[in-house]
C-alpha cells in the first residue's frame, strides 16, 4: 500500500470514521 499512499489515507481514514 506504499505504491498509493494518497488512496490508501483516504479509505483509512473512511474506515476510521466508521
């Protein structure tokens, strides 16, 4: 998940907030 960071903060942080 290093290759999109960008893609993978933002579904991490919509995981998060759920």
């Amino acid at each position: 998940t290093d290759s999109k960071p960008e893609e993978n903060k933002e579904k991490s942080e919509d995981e998060t907030a759920e």
